[in-house]
C-alpha cells in the first residue's frame, strides 16, 4: 500500500520540494495541483474551488470541493451533508478508500475551514473515522493541533 500511496504521489508532483519543508512550500504544492487541474489561484476573483492535502501514514491525498472535481467520487464517511462535498472530505475519502489509517496526520487547505468542517466538527469526525488521533490543521491563517476525539451526535 505504502509503494502505492509513494507512487501516485510521485505521479501528481514528480518535482515537487520536501513536504515538510515549509508551510509556504505546502501551499505552493496546492498552487501547483490547482494549476494542473487548470483552476485559478486560490483567492483569485475567478476562484470556487479548495484544494486540501491530508498527509498520513507516509501517504499523500489531494482532495478538492465537488464543484469543480473531475475526479468525483462518492464519501460514503458519516459527515455532515455540507462538509460532505468539500475538498477535505474529498482528502479524507481517499485515505478510508486506500485502507491508510490511524496515527498522527497532517490536513492542509488553500483556504480557511469553514464552520461546518471546523467548528461543527465535519473535519474532526472524519479524522475519528480514520482512527487518527492526533491532526495537524494548516490554513492560510495559521497551523493548529487538535486532538481527534469522538464526533457529538445530535439527540432527535
């Protein structure tokens, strides 16, 4: 799985620097996956569309916001409905969908969370999903850690 994870990373960003290197050099990887998609800049007044990347178990996953995905695929993860079609479920879905799972990981996203994948927890439950339990958060704003706990569930 490892060796498959490495090679489609390799495949989408054959000369891209260390992943780890800088924050900015993460955006620029997202910079350059929204330039080979033939999306504008992230911000831009043409922009409708994120990008997110979510590192786990030496494996990398692009995710990006159904709107615009030509590479669309069902999140069948337990997640809100807004959550559901934006580029960290994207991310997160391709991970559950490879068997990665578990650990330490690490989500970064061309813009800043919106409220149903941050403080409503969409983000956090996927996470609890992959039984990851430690998520680096890294947006334009800023990097934070949280530690992944189980997602609240709403009393009907």
């Amino acid at each position: 799985m490892y060796e498959q994870c490495l090679q489609n990373y390799i495949i989408i960003y054959k000369n891209s620097q260390n992943r780890r290197e800088k924050t900015s050099n993460n955006f620029d990887e997202l910079a350059n996956y929204r330039k080979q998609l033939g999306l504008p800049p992230a911000g831009s007044e043409t922009d409708r569309s994120t990008i997110a990347k979510l590192e786990i178990s030496n494996c990398a996953f692009f995710g990006i916001n159904s709107g615009s995905n030509p590479y669309s695929r069902k999140v069948t993860l337990k997640v809100n409905p807004i959550s559901k079609t934006h580029a960290e479920a994207d991310a997160f879905q391709q991970a559950a969908d490879a068997g990665v799972r578990g650990g330490k990981a690490r989500l970064i996203v061309d813009r800043e969370l919106c409220a149903a994948c941050g403080i409503r927890g969409g983000v956090n439950s996927m996470a609890w999903q992959l039984g990851i339990e430690e998520l680096e958060i890294v947006t334009p704003s800023g990097t934070k850690m949280i530690t992944v706990k189980p997602p609240k569930r709403r009393r009907g």
